[in-house]
C-alpha cells in the first residue's frame, strides 16, 4: 500500500536539545536525526525532512516563519499530503496562529515539538512527531489550516495556549476543547472549526509593525501603556476579567494615536462588549476607542493586529477582522488586500 508524502521541517527546540557539557542542553539535532528515532514513522509517511534552523522557539521571528510558509507551500505545490514544522514549545501558541491567519492551501499544516530534551526519562518527542506526521498524513485533517498536535491531541492554531510550564499535557485550547485525538495512529475528530479567509503575506521588504503588549495589573498607573502607546504601532492590552482596567488607564486610550486592542489577560472566554459600564470598563474602552478581542488571547490579538497592520489595512477594517476572528465561532470574513 502506497503512504501518503509529508514534508518535515525542524526549526530547533527542545526535541532536538542535547547535553554539551555545562549542564544544560541547546539545540543541535537535525531533521533527519529526529526522524530516524521514531520507530515505524516510515510506514506512517513518505517523508521528505529538511533542517531550517536549528535554535530555541524563543528565538524564532517573523523571517523564520516566512520561510517556514514559502518551504510548506513549495512542498504541497509539488505533491505533499500535508507539512509538519518542528519547533520549541516557548512560542508555539504565537507561531502556529501566524502561519495559521497566512496559509492559503488545504493541505494540513501541522506544529509539533517536545516539553522533555531527548534525554530526559519519558521524553515525548518521537510520539508527538509521529502523531503529527499521522495529522498531516490524513485526509481529515484537510482545510483546517494549522493544527498543532503534542501529547496525541489535534489543537486549532487560533485555540490552543500553552497552560504549563513543563507538564506533558501543557497544551490545551480553552474554552472550546481539542479539535480531536490521534489514536492507534490515526486522527479522531470530534470538534471541527470552520476556517476564516488566509490573509496575504505583507512584501517581504516592508518592515512589521511593532505592537506592544501591555498587561495590566493591580494598582497599575498607566505609564507603561501611555509609553506602549507613544513609541510602538499598535497596543495590545490585556485588561482584567472581560476588559477592564483601572480608571486611571481609562483616559490614556482615549489618547492613544495608535489601534489599541482590548484583550483578557485571564487565559480563557470571551472580552464583554456591553454589560459593565463604569470607567475602564469595557463599554468605557470601546467607546473610548478600542477594539474588542473576543475569544483572542492577547499574544494571538498581537500576531493579528501586527499582520493587519503590515497590510495597511484602515480602522474600520482592523475592527471588522477582530470582530469576526474573536467571534469563537469561524465563518466566512471580510477580505485583506496589501498595500
């Protein structure tokens, strides 16, 4: 029986860490390294595996996950099932929903690392890469877009948060639930997520926006988000509870030059639009000027509002894409064109 064709490409990360002496680990496996570790992962796929940089999930930018896109589109283009990217844990939650709001095929895009170095007792690495190869390798898992996939569990890119710091099980997506599980080597789904409309990818030689991402604390007097707001392109607040803040924040969006998103800093649920109504509250803020989030965690509201912003996109646009995407429940939204 044929096998489906996977392309596989590591990034670096803790699945590739090893000892060098000092009493730490840092990366230094290859691709090909990793796959041959993996018992029976050859009769799972027909791999092809490429090393595209070898660094911590720390350390990855904006460049790093271009050229993970321009390498996943060319490998579908000339016949690919699906695309697995392996990386470092810290960031995938951030990552996975860039290459998510950018992936224009139906071809799986599968994310995956590993929460224990090869070297630790019990570590996960060669299950998850096996689970992901399976997630891409199946033609379930088509037009969903980004999935990431550890610990035999299937997350929608725009859902999952990394919930802990070390714990096999560190990634969940709250509010809605996985999107299904890899059993017996094959994927189960039982929560599918409709996809919004891919944005286009920014020209290379524009440079990406900074926004900032302030939360906001106890006691907090607002220097730092009228610094945010002053110095970078776009301001990313993660306010308490629904989206509130203290008073004292309030009149500081009010002078924001900048779009100012108004995320929860709480991890799970949706920003209010309309229940409380006292000063730095979140019907105080949006009249004030911001924009609700929804069910957008801040860090995933900052990858959005960067990419929009890199695409020149008006005020009434940046609304509308928030509106739809922080919705919860994916369909159909407006379009982006650069420039």
């Amino acid at each position: 029986m044929s096998r489906p064709p996977v392309a596989l490409a590591s990034l670096g990360g803790t699945i590739t860490m090893t000892g060098n002496g000092d009493g730490g680990v840092r990366p230094s496996l290859t691709a090909a390294d990793l796959v041959s570790a993996v018992p029976g992962l050859a009769d799972a796929a027909d791999l092809t595996v490429t090393t595209l940089a070898t660094s911590p999930g720390a350390s990855l930018g904006a460049a790093d996950l271009r050229r993970c896109l321009t390498w996943a589109c060319d490998s579908v283009r000339t016949g690919a099932a699906g695309a697995v990217i392996v990386q470092g844990t810290d960031t995938i939650e951030e990552t996975a929903y860039f290459l998510d709001l950018h992936w224009d095929r139906d071809e799986p895009l599968v994310v995956t690392g590993a929460m224990r170095n090869p070297a630790a007792p019990g570590a996960d690495g060669p299950a998850n890469l096996y689970a992901a190869v399976a997630t891409a390798a199946d033609p379930a898992s088509r037009g969903l877009g980004a999935l990431v996939v550890l610990n035999d569990t299937v997350h929608a890119a725009h859902r999952v948060r990394k919930t802990h710091t070390s714990a096999l099980q560190a990634f969940a997506s709250p509010g809605f639930g996985a999107l299904g599980h890899v059993a017996e080597c094959r994927v189960r789904y039982g929560n599918p997520v409709a996809r919004h409309r891919p944005l286009p990818l920014p020209p290379e030689d524009r440079p990406r926006p900074r926004v900032a991402m302030v939360e906001t604390c106890f006691d907090d007097d607002g220097g730092l988000l009228a610094y945010a707001a002053a110095e970078y392109d776009g301001v990313v607040l993660a306010g308490f509870g629904v989206g509130h803040v203290p008073a004292a924040l309030a009149e500081t969006v009010s002078a924001a030059r900048v779009p100012v998103v108004l995320a929860s800093r709480t991890g799970a649920g949706s920003t209010a639009s309309r229940t409380y109504g006292f000063p730095g509250s979140e019907r105080d803020l949006i009249a004030r000027g911001a924009i609700p989030a929804g069910f957008l965690d801040a860090r995933k509201s900052r990858i959005l509002l960067g990419s929009l912003l890199a695409l020149g996109v008006p005020e009434e646009r940046l609304r509308a894409e928030f509106a739809a995407r922080g919705a919860g429940a994916p369909g159909p939204t407006v379009g982006c064109e650069s420039g």
